[in-house]
C-alpha cells in the first residue's frame, strides 16, 4: 500500500525557504561572499564602538602621521585618524545603498505595475522612455545626474535610482510580448 503525503498550504513556504537556506549553505562561493557582506554591516553599525576619534575634527599637529597606538591606521594631512573615517564611511555607504536600493525598487515596481495596468500608449512610451535610460552607460548616466544636480547623499540616491529603476520596471511591466495581439 502507498502513503500519500499531502503538504499543508502553510508547510509550503517553510520547505521552500529550507530549501533556500541548504543551497545557499551548499555554495562555498555564496558562503563566504554573505560572511564578507556580514562583515562589513557589522563594522559599519558599530564604528562609533570600534573608534573614539572624531572621522571630521582634525588635529593639525597630528598631520600625516603613520600607524601607532594611538592612530591605527595613521592621520590624514588634516590629522584625523583615517581608521575612524574609514569606519564612519562604512556608515555612510550603508546608508545610501540601502536608500538607493529602497527608492529604486519602489519607484520601478510603482511604474511597472502602473504599465501593466494601463497598457496600450502609456506602457509603449513609458518602456521606450526607460529603455533609453537603459542604453546609457550606467557611470555616464550617473555622471550626468551628479553633474546637473551637485552633491549630497540625496543626489546619490536620486542618481543610482536612475539607473536601476528600468531593472525594477521591466520585472514588473512584464515581458514586451503581453501586449500583442493574439495570432489567428
């Protein structure tokens, strides 16, 4: 006689993200490159324990000095110690690629899922429109967008939106093909 396994709806997504998790586990690649990422984040949330210098306030009798006790990795031609700078730049980093990751998907699944709602002209102009954005090389168009609009966290932010909101669009616009009308 055969035992027919029936698997719960809610057993499911369990499974799946177990069998997620022991690829994932599988790949010695994948392994050390998630350490290496963990590594970094942990760094960059808790550099304020990690230094007790100031990255910004500078020490001009402490100009360029090389690796001691007291200045790890040395002081900059200003005199602030560049370990610390490196650790609050961690910070920084951190900060603008998870807002930049947050606005460009957010404005990509918006505008994807707009054309796919709406279709017909809307969708053809808005692809087209994206698709060109696409053509541009991705440090030219984030050149250009710093270059028109300065500089700043939020200048960054904007400029890397630009160049991954197609990405998010065309995964959630659909293929180019959804719109063509059935042969016969």
């Amino acid at each position: 006689m055969t035992t027919v396994h029936t698997a719960r709806a809610a057993d499911a997504p369990a499974s799946r993200n177990a069998r997620a998790w022991r690829t994932l586990r599988s790949s010695r690649t994948a392994v050390v490159g998630l350490a290496i990422v963990a590594v970094h984040v942990v760094i960059a949330l808790l550099a304020p324990l990690l230094t007790s210098y100031d990255p910004i306030a500078g020490d001009a009798s402490s100009a360029l000095l090389g690796p001691s006790g007291a200045h790890w990795a040395g002081t900059d031609q200003y005199g602030r110690d560049v370990l610390a700078r490196v650790l609050y730049g961690g910070r920084y980093a951190l900060g603008v690629s998870v807002a930049a990751t947050v606005v460009s998907v957010a404005l990509g699944t918006v505008a994807g899922c707009a054309a796919a709602l709406r279709g017909g002209w809307f969708d053809d102009l808005l692809g087209r429109v994206l698709d060109a954005v696409l053509a541009v090389p991705a440090v030219l168009a984030l050149l250009v967008v710093v270059t028109a609009l300065g500089t700043g966290p939020a200048v960054i932010v904007l400029a890397v939106a630009v160049v991954f909101v197609p990405r998010w669009y065309g995964s959630c616009a659909g293929p180019p093909w959804r719109s063509c009308p059935p042969t016969t």
